[in-house]
C-alpha cells in the first residue's frame, strides 16, 4: 500500500507512463523506495 502511494505521489497513475521531476533529495528518496518498480532516466 505504501509503495503504491509513493508511486501515485511521483505523479504515476497507469503502466507506462512517464513523468519530470527535479532531482531533489526528497524525489530521490521516493526513487530509492520503489526503484525496483520504476524505469528512471537521466535527462
């Protein structure tokens, strides 16, 4: 349950959707949580 509101808070709703965001401590630490649900690039 906590990593699906992690993931929705990341502005993720539906498979294969994409989204920005800065790379702030706060989002890093969201991506460390659920990293192995997500596909993350550096732009």
């Amino acid at each position: 349950m906590r990593q699906k509101r992690t993931v929705e808070a990341l502005g993720l709703g539906k498979l294969n959707s994409s989204v920005e965001h800065e790379a702030t401590p706060q989002i890093k630490g969201m991506i460390t949580k659920v990293g192995h649900l997500l596909k993350v690039e550096n732009i």
